[in-house]
C-alpha cells in the first residue's frame, strides 16, 4: 500500500532535474504549432535522444562514478558541498548539448530552452556555493516558465498545461518537504528562481 514517503519518493524522482530538459523538450513536439511541420518526426525522436542522453544519462552516470569513487557519498546529492562537481559537469553537457544542437537548423525556440536551462544550471551552481537551493523546484519553475514563453511567442493556448506545470510543481514541492530534502526556503526560492530566470533570460535574448 503505498504511503506518503513513497508518493514523495515517486514524484521526486519523475520530475527529477536531469528529466526536466527532455520532458520540456517532448512537449514542445506535441503541441500543434508549426514545429510540427518544420521538424520530421524522425528529427524529433534524434533531437529528444541527443538531448535525453547529454542532460539525463551522462550526467546520472557521471554522478555514478563520482559516488564509486568516493567523491560523493549518495547519489541524491543530499550533502550541498558534493552537489559542486556534479553540477559544474552538469552544465558541461548542456553546453556540448547546444553547441551539437547550433549545428542543426532548427526553430531558435529549441535553442533558447537548452541554453537557459544551462544557464539555470549555472545560478543553481552559484548560489549552492554558499546556500542548498532545491535544484528539483529550480528545474520546474524553469519549465512552468518555458511553458508560459512558448504560449507566448507560438500564440497558442496551453493554459492547461502551464496549470499542471503548477500543479505538479506544487506537488513535488510538497514531496521535498515530506523527504525533508530541503526546508520551505529552499524550496519556495528554487522554484521562483527557475520561473523568473526563464522569463527574464526570454526578455533579454527578445531585445
């Protein structure tokens, strides 16, 4: 039967950080805009497998290896000082990410999630040098923002789709908390960062 730690432990790992890239990706495809029709359904499949390799499977492993090796003791990073190393790595991949991404003709909607992200990873690196910001709420308030700039700038109306965003971000928040992961803080900043950073970043690269 399951109880409120294993709800936590489910959501925590389905919106996982290194998942959220990926996902944001995947339902970018699924709307009915002109992306669509600009991209092949067999481009997309290689654009979601490159992006679920470099920002899911390479760092998961790499964080592996860090743990086999003693850097890190638990591979959920719960230690703020071990989070440096796998981030900085984290943000490497993203880079190799969009620089594989910039050889590709492709809607620069697709390039700007990708370097934001990276750029989000970046605030998250900063600010963990002196302080445990929850990177799972930093990579969902970075989607719910995403989701608003797209429905912004494709015109189309996913209004029910920024609600889920919200909704499970709410979720997984809640789930943090029960796992005692990070405290309200942490939380509440990490989500607010990634959300605004987005749209500021989105307003800034607009100009």
């Amino acid at each position: 039967m399951l109880n409120q730690q294993n709800v936590a432990r489910a959501f925590s790992t389905l919106f996982h950080p290194i998942l959220i890239p990926t996902l944001g990706l995947f339902i970018l495809f699924q709307l009915d805009t002109f992306l669509t029709f600009a991209i092949s359904a067999g481009a997309r499949r290689f654009l979601l497998l490159i992006v679920f390799i470099n920002t899911a499977v390479a760092p998961m492993l790499s964080v592996l290896l860090m743990k086999h090796t003693g850097y890190v003791k638990d591979i959920r990073l719960y230690d703020r000082n071990e989070r440096i190393l796998p981030l900085m790595v984290t943000i490497a991949l993203f880079f190799i990410t969009y620089y594989l991404l910039r050889q590709l003709a492709l809607p620069s909607l697709i390039y700007f999630f990708i370097i934001s992200a990276t750029l989000l990873v970046i605030l998250t690196l900063m600010v963990s040098f002196f302080w445990k910001i929850s990177i799972h709420m930093v990579s969902l308030g970075g989607l719910t923002g995403f989701l608003i700039i797209t429905s912004l700038l494709l015109q189309t109306d996913i209004s029910w789709l920024i609600v889920t965003a919200i909704l499970v971000s709410g979720i997984t928040a809640s789930s943090r908390l029960i796992l005692r992961a990070h405290n309200p803080a942490q939380v509440y900043a990490g989500y607010l960062l990634g959300l605004l950073a987005m749209l500021l970043l989105f307003y800034y690269f607009r100009t």
